[in-house]
C-alpha cells in the first residue's frame, strides 16, 4: 500500500498519494447519489412537452376567444378539449393502451350530445356555412378555424384521430386494419362537400324562413346519414374509416392544411429495419417510413399512434 507522506514544510514540497485519495472519495457511498437502496429515477421530463404544448395552444385560443367575444363560455370550452386532449397524450406516454379513446370520448361526446343536441347548434359543414353566409363568427365558424382549416397547421389532422364524433363509432367496428388496397373513389368527398354549400346556399337564396331551426335537424338527419353510410362502408370495404377515406366532407379543409403541419410522426432512418409493421397496422394506408411531405398519403395521418406504438425499434 502506498503511503501519504508529508515533506519538510520548509522545503514546500507535499507528496500526496492522489490514488488512494481519489480511491477512498469514490468507494465513500453517498445518499444523493444513490438515492436509496433502489437507486433514484430520473424523471424524463422531455415526453411532457407534447402534452405541455397542446395544452398552451388551447388555452391560448380559450383565454383570446374569451377576452374577444367577451363570452366566458369560450373560456371553458376550449379549456375543457386542451385538458381533454392533454390528459390523453399523458396516458400515451405511460403506455396506456386505450389514451386516444379515452380523447374521443371526451372531446367526442361533448361536441355531438351538448353543442349540438342540447345547445341546438349545427357543427357539422351545414353549420359552418349557415353561420359563414350570415357573417358571424361564432359556433361552428370558428370550430372548423381553430380544429379544421388553422389548427391542421400545428397538429394536422388530429381532429380525425381524437374528437370527431363520427370516427367515434366507427373506431368500435372491427375492420381496424385495412383488408383491401385504397379505392380510387376519393372524389366523392369533393360531392358531398359542394352539396352540403349548395344545401345551405339554396335556403338563404329562397329566403326560407326559420333557417336557424333547420339547421338543427339538419344537423340531426345529417349525423345519422353519416353513421349509416360510415358504418355501411366499413363492411362492405373491411375498414372502420373507409367513410374519412371517400366520403367525409371535411378532408377538403383538412388534406391541403395538414401537408404543412408541424407535428409529424418521422422516421429515425438509423433504427428502421424495414419490418413493415407501421405500415401494416396504420388505418389511413400513410408509408409513415418516408419522412417527407410528399409521402403516400401523408395528408391522411391521424396521428393515432398506432404505427408508433408497434414499432419494435422505437424507430418512429
């Protein structure tokens, strides 16, 4: 064993055994480091800035609409979908199988059961035009600014994957994965669109008289019209969302707003071993492996997470 010798104070010289020092520090156990029998776990708190993020934009949008409109119900509104959609995103991250149902049965049933059948107001395309014709920008103008035509922006089609109602359902049935390659019948959308702005149009050029009142059964008629074809298509396709894939008016918003997004699930290239389980299990057919803009169907990507959450490498 090596000694600590001290010099002549003298003659200033210190020989010190820094080995045994350096030894004797190490070997020391400390409390702060170890933290415990068990060792300490580090709090990863960089899988909380998603949820953080969702969480500001929509309190963000709740607190402006609110002080504008001066109408507290905005307030609460939209306050209710960021937690909503934020305690979803939670759930994600601690590996919880059912987090995005748990979202749309949230946000889901909130929209169909209190804004539209106990608020009587028409969120669906009809409305958004009834209320655009009339000028005012309330109820479903700006549901479809904030969730369909600005929001894509920032989280793309998120709206088809955690709050529409109609997907709601059609989520249940059990085609989950597509059996059948994509049909060719995506211009359909483009009919129901013009039809549901010809509808409305046509009433305020006859001067009908009660619009508003038939706005809501329209509304009515028009959510059970959607669910009998979305749910028609899914067995006759084996797919829950052939009807977001071929019918669903809304996508004209959503498609051209959702290629700039700026929340994408990517590729990490380095870890991707081709396995093609992303792409097995994605419902909207997205070759979620090519990481640009211009990816087959990437304007279709729901964010569902169910590409992520099969990947065997972490890759995505």
């Amino acid at each position: 064993m090596k000694e600590l010798i001290a010099m002549d104070l003298g003659d200033s010289i210190k020989i010190l055994d820094l080995h045994s020092l350096v030894r004797f520090r190490l070997d020391k156990p400390s409390n702060k480091l170890k933290g415990g029998p068990q060792g300490m776990k580090r709090i990863n708190l960089k899988r909380y800035i998603l949820p953080a993020i969702m969480l500001i934009v929509f309190e963000t949008v709740a607190i402006t609409l609110w002080l504008a409109k001066d109408n507290i119900f905005y307030l609460f509104n939209f306050s209710y979908i960021g937690i909503s959609i934020t305690l979803g995103l939670v759930l994600f991250e601690h590996k919880y199988k059912h987090a995005r149902r748990i979202v749309q049965l949230l946000v889901g049933l909130y929209m169909l059961v209190y804004l539209g059948l106990i608020c009587n107001e028409n969120m669906q395309i009809e409305g958004f035009w009834y209320y655009l014709f009339t000028g005012v920008f309330e109820a479903a103008t700006i549901h479809y600014a904030v969730a369909k035509i600005f929001g894509p922006l920032i989280f793309g089609r998120g709206w088809c994957g955690y709050a529409c109602w109609t997907a709601l359902v059609l989520d249940f049935l059990p085609y989950k994965i597509p059996d059948h390659k994509r049909r060719k019948i995506g211009w359909i959308r483009y009919i129901a669109f013009a039809a549901a702005f010809v509808f409305v149009a046509a009433l305020f050029v006859a001067n009908v008289a009660n619009i508003e009142r038939i706005m809501f059964w329209a509304f009515i008629v028009g959510n059970i019209l959607y669910y009998a074809v979305g749910i028609a298509l899914a067995f006759i396709f084996k797919d829950n969302r052939a009807f977001c894939k071929y019918i669903c008016p809304i996508t004209v918003f959503l498609k051209p707003m959702s290629y700039f997004a700026l929340f994408r699930i990517k590729c990490n290239k380095s870890k991707c071993v081709s396995c093609g389980s992303c792409k097995r299990v994605c419902p909207m057919d997205v070759d979620i492996t090519d990481n640009s803009r211009k990816r087959k169907n990437g304007t279709e990507c729901i964010l569902c997470m169910e590409c992520v959450r099969s990947c065997p490498k972490d890759a995505l």
